[in-house]
C-alpha cells in the first residue's frame, strides 16, 4: 500500500484556546484537605493535568473543595478530565492515609469557561480563595458561578451543602 506523502503547505492542524475553570467539592462536604496536606495535594493534581497534555494555569485546594483554572486542548473531554483527576487523585489520598477512612469526591462539578482576556483575574481569584471564603461561603460562590453564567439548575441536584451551625452527618 503506498501512502500518499502530505506538503506542509497543504497540511491542516487544530487549533484551541478553552480556558476552563473546574470546581468539585468532597462527598459530604467535609473539611478533609488539611492545610499540611494541600500544597502536596496540589502538586500531584497538577501532575495529574499535565500528564494528560493539559495546561494548568492555576490550582486551590480549599479543605472542602477544589478550583482549578485549565487551558483544554481538543483532544479531551472536560468530563474525563475531570472523572481523571477526581479518581487517581482519591487514590492518591487512599495511599497517603491522609484519612482514616474512604475519601471520596461529590458526584458532579462545574465548569466555566473564560476568554483569553480573563485568565489574569481568574487565576488571582483561585489563588485568593481562602480569603474569598472568610467573606462567604462555597454554597454562595458555586450559585454566584451558575447564576452569572446563566447556568439553569435545580438546587436539589446541587452539592450536598451543610449549615454551619449544623454538624455534617459523620462518615
């Protein structure tokens, strides 16, 4: 079988530019990322991305949730990003007994994608995020993220979220 050989000239490539930002939180929206954890946590998420191809472009780790700012390439769909990083990064933890039990991420998350000409605020938005939470909470934040998106939802199909005042169920 012969193959045709291409010129560069006629030969076509993809190009992209998607900036996604991700937001999941822990199943039961436990306080299980420790502050000693979170820097480690981070690296081996980052890890993660770059590993599939991905660019990263900012990362917070949160005791209770996540936020991650990623330039996608076409050839991945965000949902198996996602599904990715969720399962290999929970076995991550499993490994490292971080927990004294299972540790599972919530089912679902968000994805919010911004131009080119957003990325510097985003990125300084993810990277303040302990500081954005001493302000309001992350139930606030994720409905402030769906409504200013134009995002329709059902909140029974939302995050399991608990009142402060109201302990968690325990695990």
């Amino acid at each position: 079988m012969k193959v045709a050989k291409v010129s560069p000239a006629k030969r076509s490539d993809t190009y992209s530019q998607v900036y996604i930002q991700i937001v999941f939180a822990v199943q039961g929206r436990q306080n299980f990322i420790k502050e000693h954890n979170r820097e480690e946590l981070q690296k081996y998420v980052t890890g993660l991305i770059q590993r599939r191809n991905q660019k990263l472009l900012a990362v917070y780790i949160m005791p209770d949730h996540v936020h991650l700012l990623v330039g996608i390439k076409p050839d991945i769909a965000v949902s198996d990003l996602v599904r990715d990083i969720k399962s290999i990064s929970s076995q991550f933890i499993a490994e490292k007994k971080w927990i004294p039990f299972k540790f599972n991420w919530q089912e679902g998350y968000g994805a919010f994608s911004y131009s080119k000409s957003q990325i510097d605020f985003v990125v300084k938005y993810i990277l303040n995020q302990e500081n954005h939470h001493h302000k309001r909470t992350f139930r606030e934040e994720y409905i402030d993220f769906l409504e200013k998106f134009e995002i329709k939802f059902n909140e029974k199909y939302l995050f399991e979220w608990y009142d402060k005042r109201v302990a968690p169920p325990v695990l």
